[in-house]
C-alpha cells in the first residue's frame, strides 16, 4: 500500500515539476527540446545528483525509467498548453510541486538511509533530492536559482526530513514527515515567510 | 579498421568542439586558461556526464586521455588564433562540428548498450554524449545553452541514434546511424529547421 | 604531524572558502539557504569533481563530513557579519583563500596519484580541488567564473601541483609544492600577473 501511494505522489511531483520546468524554459525563448530537457531535469535531477554523491551506479532513472518516462511526456504535453496560455500562476501548481518536494525530501532521506549515511548527511540528501532538480533547472535557464531568495523552501524539506529521521516509527514516520514538510511549505507560501535575506539590507540593519 | 575510422572523427570532432569551445571563452573575455578549460569541457563533457550516470568509473578520459590530450593541444593552438581574427563563422566549423555530434552520438549509444542500458537510455546516452559538452560550455560560459533554441541538433542525434540501436546489423549500423545523423543536422543547418519554440510564439499561434 | 597540520590548514581553507560564497551569495542578493549552500558548494565542490569523476564512490564528505560540518558553520557565522557590513576586502581574506588553493591542489593531487591516476590527470585533478569549489559557485551565483579571467589562479594550481608530483621525497615534496601554489598565487596579487587573455585584444594585437 505504502508502495502504492509513493508511486502515485511521485508521479504527481514528477508532473509538477516538469511542468515548472517547461515554464522556465518559456521564460527564455526556448524549443521543444529546450523545455523537455527542462522538465526532465527539474524532475530527476535532485534524486541523480543525490545517487552520484552517495555513489550509487547507475543513477535510479537508469536502473528504473518510470519517472524518467512520466517527466518526458509531462514536458512533451505541456509545451502546447504553455505555448498558448503562457506561464502557469494557478495555485494548484504551487500547492502539487510542495507536495512534490515533500515526497521527494522523505524518498532521498530513506535511500540516504538505506545506504549507511549519517544523519545530517541523510537529512541533506532529502533536501537534495527535493531541491536539486529545480537548482539544475534553474542553472540550465541561465539564471539565479529561485530557492537561493524564495520564500522557506529548502528549510522545510530539511525540517520535515529531520522530523522522518528522528521518528522511530515506520511507517508512520513517512506520514508525519511528509506532512511536516508540506505544511511548513503551504505555510510559507500562504504567509510569504522568508529566511533572513541580503536582499533586505535596507530592513534588517 | 572501424576502429581507425572512430579514432580519426573523434579526433576530428574533438578539435571542433574545443574550438567552439574557444569561442566561448573569446565572446566573454576570458584568458587562456578559461579559454582552454572551455575547449576541454566541450570536448570531453558530453562522454563525461554519461559515464557518470551510467557509473563508469573513472570516466573515460582518466582511463584514456588520448581525446583529452588533444582538446587541450586544440584549445591552446586556437587561442592565439581566436585571439587575432576573432569569432570563426566559417561554414566548415559546422560542418566538422556535425562530424562531432554524429559520431559522440553513436560512440555513446554503442556505450550504453555495452553496459546493458534500455533502449531509449541507451538513446538518450547517445545524445548526451554528443550535446553535453556544449550545454556545459554555454553553462560555464553564463549563457543560455545554445543547443536549447538552435536549429534541429539534438534532435538529429536522438534520431540517428535511434536509427543506429535498431539496426541490427554491425558494422553497417555504425554508417547508417552516422549518417543519419550527419545528414538531418547539415539539412536542418541548411534549411534553418528549427523545432516549435517558444521563441516565435507570435508565428506559430 | 603532517596530518594534523593538513588538517588545520582544510579548516582554515574551508573558513576562507566559505565565505567567498556567502559573498557570491550576497552579491546576487540571496536569502541564509543560498548563502549557506554557496559558502558548502565553494568548500566541498572540488574535491567533489574530483571524487565524482575518478569514480571513489561515495564523495569524501560523505565519507568523512568533518570539512562539511566546517563550511557549514563557516558560512552560518559568516552570514550575519557580511550582511552588515557586505563583501570583506581585506587582503587577509586573499592569502587564505591562497592558503586553500595551494592545500587542496596538493591534497587533490596526492589523492588522485593515490588511486593510480597518470601523472597529467592527477596534477589536473589537484587544480579541479583547488578551483572546482569557485567555479560551481559562481555558475549557482549565475556568473561567468571567476578564475576564467583573473589573476593567475589555476596557473598556480597547476604548476605547484606539477612540482609536488615530481618531487620524489616525501612528505618534504607537500611542503616544497604547498608553498610553490601559494608564493605563485600572492606574487600574482600583488602583481598583477594575469594570462595572455582575450579581454585585453587591442593591446596585444
């Protein structure tokens, strides 16, 4: 069961996060190939730079392609809409990629895991897993990182995956971590919380 | 025999790629050593990305330094060049540059399947090995990857590619999926076939 | 002895390393998640590239997070002191951070000839150690590098590095090629020194 609805959310991130990827590669005049690469990357990119630090050969879309695949079609399906309509500001989006990021944060601590890390580097892995990919989109589209200057983004993953860590319990400790970090995330967004930033010198000195 | 022909096209496509290479350094003012890293990374990067996610370890150019030698002889030698008559535009640039992205494309599927990769990875590999290194040149260059919103380039690799693992029959498969390749980047050089963009919106709605 | 030195100067490395990217991080205007990852990504990103591409498996932070941990707090400490008093230009901060070329050059190439690298490779994957950490930051802070067009940098990297793997005395050869990286790398501050460079084309036309 548990199985099951791993799948399922993933499958979910994977399509919100490509679609981010389409957009960004929207926003720089990019192709076809342009905006598939994009959402590809956006949503296999944290977990393969997470399997090439830990070392594990191949990386998982290679081993299993089901996401590979998702993302492929999820960037293919999306350029005509976002060709016509423009960049996507629904809410939906915002509130399916935070689910994405929460899943994909306690899938990375689990195989971190799995594989001996220590905690904080597991705890690290998680926020890799879910941040990697839109770092590497955003590198791709030759500009500055979104979650370097968003709203709470990358401190919720690594909260909600310390709480998974520590919760000695599975599978409950999947429920409550997921949750720690999709609603700290739904949070952030609905307050606009941020991190102390240099981009409010003037405010903070 | 075959193997002599692979060696004198990679020789070939590396000198192309480390001279786009050089071109990028030279469009952004950098000096010697940047300008010979560039040559180097476009060069090897494409092979390198796909021996790290398919976990070939060391990659290719530690257990091999023949091509990584002379992207660094051709870095150097087309410094002082660039540096004198400034951006080459001349056609047989693109053309060797083609030679390049038509054979990294068939070494690196003929790779993928060597270490047992599906079909479509195995494609996939084949276009990273070809378009990798430029999209790491125009990364480290601070632009937006040229190959995201050029005429038809990865498209043909991925095409050629697919046209060589269906192939049953080696060594002519080599030929034909170079070739094609070869051929569908010349015409899309020619013709100016591009793929949907984003880019032309206002044409294409 | 030697190790327990090695170890101090790391730290100092890293500290000096880390603050470049809270620096980078500050120039682009980010938040403390974007300073903190730019501060880790500066410190540890080289010996990363390296690991990652001579295939050991996993990374060395992961394997011994000792400098992570370093960088971590580094770039937490350094955080709040640069927002109020924005980029550090003092010269100290220039000889450390030379300091940490001229140690991770050695250390890199000591760890690559330590897993049978050929020579040009190792003394390649000491100045990968030594300037990776800058590049990757400066492509996260959407820039052209900076070692690209400075002051002689990886220059020095390169040729210290090339002195310590051909001196046959160990462990005398660390520190005859520590102090060739360093004393290259300050003599090219306080000169000015650069390489030929193509930012400068009307004077050497």
């Amino acid at each position: 069961m548990l199985e099951q609805v791993i799948l399922i959310f993933s499958a979910l991130a994977t399509v919100a996060f490509a679609v981010t990827g389409v957009m960004a590669a929207w926003a720089k005049s990019m192709d076809l190939f342009g905006a598939v690469i994009l959402a590809v990357v956006t949503s296999v990119g944290g977990g393969t730079i997470r399997d090439i630090l830990l070392g594990i050969d191949p990386v998982f879309w290679i081993s299993d392609p089901t996401l590979f695949y998702i993302a492929l079609v999820a960037g293919l399906a999306s350029f005509p809409i976002i060709r016509r309509i423009g960049e996507i500001r629904e809410r939906w989006l915002a509130y399916i990629d935070a689910c994405g990021l929460a899943l994909f944060t306690i899938v990375g601590v689990s195989i971190a895991e799995s594989v001996g890390a220590a905690a904080p580097i597991a705890i690290i892995m998680g926020m890799i897993t879910g941040c990697g990919g839109g770092i590497l989109r955003d590198v791709l589209a030759d500009r500055v990182p979104y979650v370097f200057s968003s709203e709470i983004y990358a401190t919720a993953s690594l909260a909600g995956g310390a709480v998974f860590y520590l919760m000695p319990l599975r599978p409950g400790s999947y429920v409550v971590g997921f949750l720690a970090v999709l609603i700290l995330r739904l949070l952030a967004i609905h307050k606009g919380w941020g991190l102390p930033s240099f981009g409010h010198r003037r405010d903070t000195r």
